[in-house]
DNA sequence: AAAATAATCTCATTATAAGAGATTAATAAA
DNA sequence: TTTATTAATCTCTTATAATGAGATTATTTT
C-alpha cells in the first residue's frame, strides 16, 4: 500500500490474481515470492531461443578447451542480458549466470555490440554512458571513443581487462541478424592466465565462433 | 486474432504494451517471442528462493559422489516443477532442467510428495490421478493405492523405477515445511547401474539430506 | 511511381477495475 | 473456552480505462 499507492481491497486481488495464475505465490509468515508461472515462462523461453540452441555446441566446445566461462549475452536494444552461459571451472573468476544484467558501459561484451551498431542507434549509448567509457580507458572525448570501436569492428572482437569482474579478462565478438548485433559471444579468462598469445587464439575463434552462430541463426530466421 | 477472438488495435495494444514492458520481443519476419523481463524475473525468482541456495550445496555433494542427477522439485499444490537441477555426467540418463514440469502421478518425486500430504489434500490427487498410479503399480483400488503410500511416508523415501524416464531409478525425499511437503530432493540414476544396495545407500543419504534442508530452510523462514 | 498491404492512431461506447465500507475468518488475550 | 483484536475477503457504486469501428499513416510490392 504504501510503496503503489493502492488501497488494501485492490492489493488483495492483485495479489489473488497473481497468485491463480501463477506468477507470485505465498510463503510462510504471509509474504509473496515469484511464482511457478515464472519457472516456466523462463523455461519456454529457454526451449524456444534458437540463439541458445545454436550456440551451445559452441559455448560447449570453448569451456572444454580452455579454463574459462562461455557466455550468450543479448542485446534488447536499451540493455544486455546473459541468456547461456557455461564455465570449465566449478569456481569461475566470473559468474553471469543467465538472467544476471550486463553493464552496458563497460567490457568486452557492451563494447562488441556498440561498434556493430549503426551510428544513430550508436550515439545516444556514447552520450549516456560517456562516463563509464572514460573510466575504462576507451577514449575521452567522443571521437576517440568513436575510434576506438572502428577499431574493433575493424578486428571483430573486443577485449577487455577487468573491467567487469576484476582480474577477468573478457573477449567478445558480435552476433549479426542481418547485419545488426543482436547478441554477443563472450569469453572470460582469469587474468593470471591471460597473455598476448593465448588472448589471441582465443580471439580468433571467438570471431570465428560468433560467425557460424550468426550464420546458422539467419538460416533459421530468414 | 483467431486464437483469443480480439480485435487487430486490441492485440496491437496487447503487443506493444507487452514489448513496451519488456515480457515479449518482436523478432525477425513480424513473430514473437517472450522477452528479457521473463528471463531476468527467473534469475531473480532464483536469486531469492532460500530453499535452492540451501539445497545446492547439498545437490553438488551428491551428483560428486555418485553418476546421477539431483532435483530440487517444488510442490505448487497442483503441480510440481523441477527448480534446481545439477547432473554428475554430461549426458544423464534424465534431464528435467528448472521449469521442466513432472507428471503428478508418476515418479518417486510425486510419491515422497502424496505420502506426507494430508488425507484431505491426498484424496483428491489419488482420484484425479488414479490411473497413472494403477498403471505405475502402486496400487489398483484406493486403498491399495493408500497403503503404499504410508510405506513411502513409513520409510521416508519413494523409489521409482523407469516410471518418468524409461531405465531411470529415482529416488525422492519429501522437503518439509511445519510437517507439511514443499518440495521434494530426487536422485536420479541409471537403471543399469542401480542395484538394491546402492538404492539403500542412496536413500539413506537422500533422506537425511532432505531432513537437513528441511531443517534449515524452517530456520530461515520461521 | 502507383498500388497494395500492414501498422498505428482517434474517438465514442462499453466493460471493468477501484475504493468505501461491511462482513467474515483467524488469531491473541483474558 | 470466551472475548477482543486484527487480518482477510466480499459487495456495490462510481470512475476509469479498455474495446472495436473506422480513419490515417507507414511500409512493401508491383
């Protein structure tokens, strides 16, 4: 009541309504919790994302030969979001289990995706995140952040160091659905290992990787 | 249009509001397909479930200890859902990831649950789920059906064979809140690699371990 | 460039949600 | 066990917001 404003009456069939359908359910001590309906709604979600089912092999095969995690972050226009992710190790140096937020100013990820953007999707993200872009080297004035990202689409991954998890080194490359990111490959290495060689290797197939998954998923989409 | 009978400007404004708010996406060729919202609810749905961040440490000592895979499945009154799920090898046997629904009248996870209900919550279930329950051997009449059940409440722990997932034993231990089910912890083995000692060693472990969650979980939610 | 189709908007009507207050159920105190 | 207190649920009127017909604008297709 407090927090929405509404009367006691109108909560109360808020509440009925969320709870029979599902999406909230009761707990011990009169509180609320999400609900079934949600587990579910996650699960289908899960089940019908060709992205996912596409690029799995792909996350699979990463973890395997190397120690670090895989993820699938998409990009929903105003913010990005893990959608998969595995990790080699029990105890990863960065953990963005599916549903967690990404910072959309910051690491290899955001950055994978805004140099793919066209200039006028681009611009209001440099202008809003400005700050962020600064405080992580990538430029301070407009035009060098501008340059920096030619550069990476120039390379097709980006890469940055500890930027989202200290210590984690993370490398990217874009997703393209018909020519526009609409997601990124991401690979996470702890720092300790990181050195110019295997950062290098790495980007080559998480370049490559990124390709075949956008190829195979225009396949499917067209 | 055809499905639920509204008008094009209804379901444009049903489209757009979903989008606006983040539940739906528009993809590729004009379809639709549930958005960010559902997939950050079920993180946070996750996030705050005390009985999962209980239950994991426990599901992660099994699956180490034994090739199998462990299930936290809640009991939602009418149905029941895997929430938590963590598998010892790659490919298991069985594969019912959070937000996979179960059948309610087959399975040691539906047992453990039935045999700790109430009669007056029970009775309902066994009429509505009567010929799965004869069809599994549980029993043919009610009573038959009653009395097998107060073993499984007598022992502690259900055991099922191949009833969900044709050469897969389960084995399922009721999770208890103020005497009540809530949920249940199920392992999940390979029906060639099962034999009675191993099951009695398993049940004992999974017995007690669903009591410690019990326990813990009544700590934190009193 | 014109035609056809799809997407979005406007407005009057209708249906539905909101809140005030009453009633019933549940819990605590005597 | 009874009474007092609090919480939960219901009923009904009013006000609000959703609906669909149709018009308008954008987007493809020819």
């Amino acid at each position: 009541m407090n927090e929405l404003g509404y009367t006691r009456p109108t909560l109360y069939r808020y509440l009925k309504s969320l709870k029979d359908s599902g999406f909230v359910m009761s707990t011990r001590g009169g509180r609320f919790a999400l609900g079934p309906r949600v587990v579910e709604m996650d699960y289908l979600s899960r089940r019908s994302d060709p992205l996912i089912a596409i690029a799995t092999p792909h996350l699979e095969r990463l973890t395997a030969a190397y120690p670090c995690t895989a993820l699938i972050v998409r990009w929903y226009g105003d913010k990005i979001l893990c959608v998969a992710s595995i990790a080699s190790t029990v105890n990863p140096v960065s953990s963005y289990p599916r549903g967690r937020p990404m910072p959309m100013g910051r690491g290899a990820i955001a950055r994978s995706i805004m140099a793919f953007l066209p200039k006028q999707r681009l611009m209001p993200l440099v202008t809003r995140y400005a700050a962020d872009l600064r405080s992580v080297g990538v430029g301070d004035a407009p035009d060098d952040i501008l340059a920096a990202l030619k550069r990476v689409r120039r390379v097709g991954v980006a890469v940055a160091f500890g930027e989202v998890t200290p210590g984690a080194v993370g490398i990217a490359a874009p997703i393209l659905d018909a020519g526009y990111p609409s997601a990124s490959l991401c690979i996470t290495i702890a720092g300790q290992h990181a050195n110019g060689e295997l950062i290098d290797r790495i980007s080559a197939e998480v370049r490559e990787a990124a390709r075949q998954i956008s190829a195979a998923a225009e396949r499917e989409t067209a």
